[in-house]
C-alpha cells in the first residue's frame, strides 16, 4: 500500500523524479542548509523528519562535519535507499523508521536542529500544530526547525499559476505531464497544505520566535524559526 510521501512506486527512482517534478530542488536544499545559525566546525544534534532516500541528510553531513542526525521516515523502500546512501558516514547518520508527530520527537528528545524537506505538508492542519508543539519541546533552547515544502495559496488564481509552474518545469525535463504522472504513480491524494501565513502564526503560537520565511518559489517555500534561549 503506497503511504503519503512515495511518490514513486520504485524508491530507487524517486530522486531523479523528484528533480523532474519540485522546480529548483537543490535550491530548496541550499536554503533549508543556510537557514541554521550554527558554524560548520560545531557539533549539532540534528533530527530529520521524513528524511525520505537520504538526499537532504546526505548534504547536511557534509556540510556540517560535525554534526549527528537522527533520520526518520516511515516508508521501508526510502530507508533501503538511505541506508545506502549513508553508509559512507558511518555512524553519524541514525536511520529509524518511523511517523511523525506520532512516533518523532520523542518527551525526551534534545535536538539542535530540526529539518524536514517535502513531508509536512502531509500532514492536516491540526497535526501540524501538534508537530510544532512537540518540536518546542524537542529542541534545546535557541534551537532552530527550519522546513522546506509545498504551501497552499488563498488565491485560487495562484493556485493556477503555480499548477501552470509545474508542468511546465515537467516538460522542460522532457516530460509531458500526464505521462509523467501515469509512469511515476504521484502521491497526490494525501497532499494537504496550508498557506505559509497560517504555519508561521502556528509556530509562534508554539512559542517560537524569530519565525520567518526563507525562500519561495511559487508554492514551494523554506521557513523556520528558533526557540527561546
């Protein structure tokens, strides 16, 4: 049974099709990456929720030498994926299999950094505020969360534009979107965002502070905020 977050049935080729289907995907990475405070010489506990085949965690290990994650997602071919993908760092990479904000963060979490790229928008909105509670609590204070995702627009006019967006970045990788959505079997029916303006009052309703938007393009944004010292 295909679960929110496989977008293609084959795991092995999720990074390639996510590269033909989220326009500037590495730019997203780039910005999650930039967003923490921390220098790259320190040592940082980092969780990384719905780390998917590894990508996002991949990058962060190299350019933060210092740091541990403990990387978590719930679909058993991603992990396969990940797991290959990390073994290169040994023991810095934590790879579990589990959902959030059910199973991650634990009462007893202490985290530096919290990152997730592409997966909270899974999540209804109540869920998502009890995500954020949880992370609160999760992280040390002055402690950052920062999440690259889908966002929705109020403006059903947006909404078209961006739709328009995508499917012409399909088509510039040599797809035409249908077929593209056929072959790669899309997991679009458990899609459920929220505008960015209502997850930025969330986090501050969490207790958060220095809540701001990082990047957008079009409906797909970077954002964080960090907990009080």
């Amino acid at each position: 049974m295909k679960k929110p977050g496989e977008v293609f049935a084959d795991s092995s080729l999720y990074d390639p099709g996510i590269e033909a289907i989220v326009p500037r995907y590495d730019e997203l990475h780039d910005a999650i990456l930039n967003s923490p405070p921390q220098d790259r010489t320190e040592e940082i506990r980092v969780l990384e929720l719905g780390a998917g085949t590894g990508e996002l965690t991949a990058k962060l290990l190299t350019r933060f030498p210092e740091s541990t994650v403990l990387a978590v997602d719930h679909s058993e071919g991603m992990l396969a994926e990940a797991e290959r993908k990390l073994e290169t760092f040994g023991d810095r990479a934590d790879i579990v299999q589990g959902t959030f904000p059910d199973d991650y963060p634990t009462a007893s979490d202490e985290f530096d950094l919290v990152i997730t790229s592409l997966a909270v928008h899974h999540l209804p909105s109540a869920e998502k505020r009890t995500l954020f509670d949880s992370l609160a609590d999760a992280l040390v204070p002055g402690g950052w969360f920062v999440n690259g995702d889908v966002i929705r627009f109020d403006a059903s006019h947006l909404e078209t534009v961006s739709s328009a967006m995508i499917a012409n970045w399909v088509r510039s990788k040599g797809w035409e979107e249908e077929e593209f959505m056929n072959r790669w079997q899309a997991s679009d029916e458990f899609d459920d965002p929220d505008a960015l303006t209502d997850q930025l009052l969330w986090l501050r309703e969490a207790g958060f502070e220095s809540v701001t938007s990082v990047w957008q393009y079009y409906n797909f944004a970077v954002y964080g905020a960090r907990k009080p010292a």
